[in-house]
C-alpha cells in the first residue's frame, strides 16, 4: 500500500522558518521525482519544488532562495526546508511522487500559515 504521509506544518511568524517532511512507503522511493506542492484558498494547487532521481533540484520563482528541497534515499524521506516565510506562502502542501510508466502519488497534506 503506497503512502506518503506529510508533518512539520503549523503557524509561524513571518520571516521564521519551518521544515516539512514526508515519509514514502510501498512503492520504490529511489525511482521516482519528488516533489512539494501548494494550495491556497480559492487558488490552483502549484508546484513549489522538485527533487530528481539525481538529486537535481528546481524551484518555483516564488521560493528561489528561501526554501531547499532534500530527499534521502536510505529513509525514503523528501523535505522542505522553509526559511524566510511570507504570509504568502499560507497554504497546504502536499508531498507528491511521480514516474513516467510507473505513476503519481500524493499525501494528504500539511497546513502552513504564516501570521503574526
């Protein structure tokens, strides 16, 4: 059975951090991309980051030099480092997994709020 369950949200004062972890099981870990999403009220779920088979990374220009993706193989963990958090970037985020010929999967999510 494939899970990937998310932790590590909750409320931060603008410009604190937060890091986001998503724990994969029952499908190979290694195999796929990762990647973080977001969505916020009333807005389309969008890509925030993602992380290759490679280790090659990409950012949504919105993030660029505040957050950093990271996987570990040996766990089967990807996470969100969040530095430098903006109202903004108030949304839920979903820990994502994907291969061509193999498939996507998503976790349930994880809210972020970032309010003084």
């Amino acid at each position: 059975q494939v899970q990937l369950v998310e932790s590590g949200g909750g409320l931060v004062q603008p410009g604190g951090s937060l890091r986001l972890s998503c724990a994969a099981s029952g499908f190979t870990f290694s195999r796929y991309s990762m990647r973080w999403y977001r969505q916020a009220p009333g807005k389309e779920r969008e890509l925030v980051a993602v992380i290759s088979m490679g280790d090659d990374t990409n950012y949504a220009d919105s993030v660029k030099g505040r957050f950093t993706i990271s996987r570990d193989n040996a766990k089967n963990t990807v996470d969100l480092q969040m530095n430098s958090l903006k109202p903004e970037d108030t949304a839920v985020y979903y820990c994502n997994a994907f291969a061509f010929g193999l498939g996507t999967w998503w976790g349930q999510g994880t809210q972020v709020t970032v309010s003084s």
